[in-house]
C-alpha cells in the first residue's frame, strides 16, 4: 500500500526526519499535568506558541479540503477524544475509506501512526495523508498541493501567522510548514487527567469496585499491548492480531507483504475509549464489550468481566481534554 501519491513524495521526503531534540531545549510551555513529561519533539520542528496556534486554525479551517466542506476536525471531533461517531468517515469525494477514525490523544508519543503502517513515524509525514492521499482520497488535494498553498498564502491572516510561526522561510506556505503547524498543534494534544491519573497521583477520587476489580483484570490480560501510561504500545511500534485471520485490510500484512504480518494492526490507546465508539480498525466493533469479545486473550471473559473492564475503561475519560479551549475551534481571525 502507497501512502503518498508522486507529487507528494518530495514534500514527504522533506517531512520524514525522525531526529527528536531533548525536551529541555524546548522553552515551550506545556501547561503539562505534574509528573508528565512532553511528547518528543522533532529538531527540524521547534515547538513554538505561534505555531500551535497556526497549527490549531489550519486543523479546523475547511479550506484545507479541496471544495471547502471538511476540515480535520470533521473526522476528529474534540468532544468524542478526537475521533468521531462513524464506522468510517467518507471523503470529500464520496470515497467511504475502509478505517475508523483514530483519537489523537497522545499521538505524539506514538512512534507508529495510523492504523497498520510502520513507515508513517512522525505527525508531520501524517498529516499530509489526509489533506492529499489517494488511498482513500479525504481531503482532496492529490496533485493540487500548490491550490492549497494558494488558497491560504491569499489571506492576510495567515500570511501574518505563517510569518510569525516560521520566521527562518521567511513565513512560506507550503505542504511543509503545513504540515509542521498541524504536527506542532497535535503535540499539545496530550490526557492524562483522567480519574484514573488523578487517583495514581494521590488524589481522593472515587472509582466503584467494579471498576477496580476491572483495573486488576486489565493488568492481568490486556495491559501487554495497551501499555503503561499510554495503553498502548504504539510508542514501541508494535502490531498484534487479536483475533483470528480475516478476508479484507490485512493491516501490516498489506504493508510488508509477509502473511505473518496478516491482519495486525497497531494497538489503539483505551484513552477516552468510552467516547470514541464505534470501534477496531474497521469500525465493526458498535461497544466497548463487543471489541472486547473479539480478542482471542488467554483470561476468561464473562459477562461479569467483561462489564468490570469497561467500568475501568471509563476511568479513562479526560473530560479536561475533551473541554480544554486550548484544543477547541479557535476565534475567528488571527492567532490567539
Ligand atoms: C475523512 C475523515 C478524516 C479527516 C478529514 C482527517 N482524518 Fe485523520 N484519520 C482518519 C482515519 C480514518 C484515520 C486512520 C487512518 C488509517 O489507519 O489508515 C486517521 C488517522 C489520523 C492520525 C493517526 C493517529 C494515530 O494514533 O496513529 C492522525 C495524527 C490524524 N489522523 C490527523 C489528521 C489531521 C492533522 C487531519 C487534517 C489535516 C486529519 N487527520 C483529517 C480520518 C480523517
Ligand atoms: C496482543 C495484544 C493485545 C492484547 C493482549 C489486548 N489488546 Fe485490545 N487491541 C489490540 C489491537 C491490536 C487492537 C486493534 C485491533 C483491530 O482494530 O483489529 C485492540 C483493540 C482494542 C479495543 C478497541 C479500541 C478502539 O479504539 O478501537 C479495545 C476496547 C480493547 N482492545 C480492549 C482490550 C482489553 C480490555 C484487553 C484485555 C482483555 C485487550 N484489549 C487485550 C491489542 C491487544
């Protein structure tokens, strides 16, 4: 599977460093939750205050889609933990994509982004994925990247906040200070002030019993892949097949070729899960109970269990995240 078309291959090529900088060189303030560290930054991408605020109208701003109608935040709604209440999320052409939308809480932590692509490693290589792939065609702009930069270079907003936030090109539109804003403003993008972060940094919150015994199961059975802080072990790049070989998107196995790699995707984080229904790669999946079911996990699933790890999973909901105004649609007009 091609994730760039010919005329995005150059732009790719310039998005693709994966050199990070140590966090403290950055003098950008993260407004983190205490304890947490920021997610890595790439070198050649400097967290600045002017980019994330470019980066934030860019991610809600239509203009983005070829005929005007879709933005970014179309498909990854900020109330639901950025994904949205479809099994897909059809194109600007009517294309219906065959994946469900992915939170981007957290994602820059992660080393693997989307679905089931290994060579996908930074939020700047993603980003053009939906503004110009053609598989499946989302926001339409394959082999018209220069009406894009036009489009955006005619507004004297943005000609303002793209000079602010990238100085060193003299504020040049482009799909690479595009997709560097759009990566700068994902970055912020972090939750970990869930009741479930609140209580493990010591604070009185109360969680039912069902929900606890549900945190035992899931350190038991479920917590090898959806890891550590993350619950997932996407910032390892890894894949898995929880269920068994399937007809159709063979995730990694359509990537590598090598029927081993059949039907692996990479783990998805179980943060603000609860908003985030339907799930799996594909959708298929309408509750949390019913993607629970379609692992193949050595630990017994009854009902009860079951029920006892969904109650877990709700602890998991950032309603700071999902409320927070620095995330959300940005005033009319330029920057902050
Ligand atoms: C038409 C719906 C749609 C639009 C519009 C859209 N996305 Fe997505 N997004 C998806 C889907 C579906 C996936 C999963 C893709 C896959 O696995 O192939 C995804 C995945 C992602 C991921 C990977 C998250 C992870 O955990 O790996 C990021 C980051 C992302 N999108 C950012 C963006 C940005 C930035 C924009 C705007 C430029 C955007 N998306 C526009 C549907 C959309
Ligand atoms: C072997 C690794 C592995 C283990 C163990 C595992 N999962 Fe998963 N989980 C995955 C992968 C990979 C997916 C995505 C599969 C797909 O889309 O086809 C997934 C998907 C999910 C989803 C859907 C999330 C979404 O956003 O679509 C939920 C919920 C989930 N797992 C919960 C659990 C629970 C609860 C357990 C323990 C009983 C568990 N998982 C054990 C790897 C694992």
């Amino acid at each position: 599977m091609e994730v760039y078309g010919k005329a995005l291959a150059l732009a790719a090529g310039l998005l693709l460093s994966v050199a990070f900088a140590p966090a403290a060189v950055s003098s950008f303030d993260w407004k983190l939750p205490e304890g947490v560290a920021p997610p890595p930054v790439p070198i050649d991408n400097p967290m600045s205050q002017a980019k994330v605020e470019l980066g934030r109208k860019l991610f809600y701003d239509a203009d983005l889609s070829i005929d005007g109608t879709m933005s970014c935040a179309t498909c990854h709604e900020q109330r639901r933990g950025f994904t949205d209440s479809n099994r897909t999320h059809p194109g600007v052409h009517g294309d219906p994509g065959k994946r469900n939308v992915q939170t981007l809480a957290n994602a820059g932590y992660f080393r693997a982004l989307t679905w089931g692509d290994p060579g996908v490693k930074t939020l700047e290589a993603q980003a053009l994925i939906p503004i110009a792939g053609t598989r499946p065609v989302e926001m339409g702009f394959a082999g018209q990247e220069a009406v894009l930069a036009a489009r955006l270079a005619g507004q004297a907003c943005y000609r303002r906040m793209f000079g602010e936030a990238f100085p060193e090109v003299g504020g040049e539109v482009s799909m690479v200070t595009i997709a560097k804003a759009l990566a700068a403003f994902q970055r912020t993008l972090v939750s970990f002030d869930s009741p479930y972060d609140r209580r493990r940094r010591g604070e009185a919150v109360a969680v039912s019993a069902e929900a606890e015994r549900g945190e035992r199961l899931f350190k038991a059975g479920c917590a090898s892949c959806h890891a550590g802080p993350l619950f997932t072990d996407a910032d390892k790049a890894r894949f898995h097949r929880i269920d068994a070989p399937f007809a159709g998107d063979q995730g990694l196995g359509d990537v590598t070729g090598e029927a081993a790699d059949a039907g692996r995707f990479r783990t998805p984080s179980l943060r603000n899960a609860a908003l985030s229904a339907p799930y799996l790669h594909d959708g298929s999946a309408p509750t949390l109970e019913t993607a629970i079911r379609r692992h193949r996990v050595a630990m017994r699933l009854g009902d009860r269990q079951v029920a006892e790890l969904v109650e877990f999973l709700g602890t998991l909901t950032d309603e700071t995240f999902v409320t927070d105004p620095r995330f959300s649609l940005p005033k009319p007009g330029c920057g902050p």
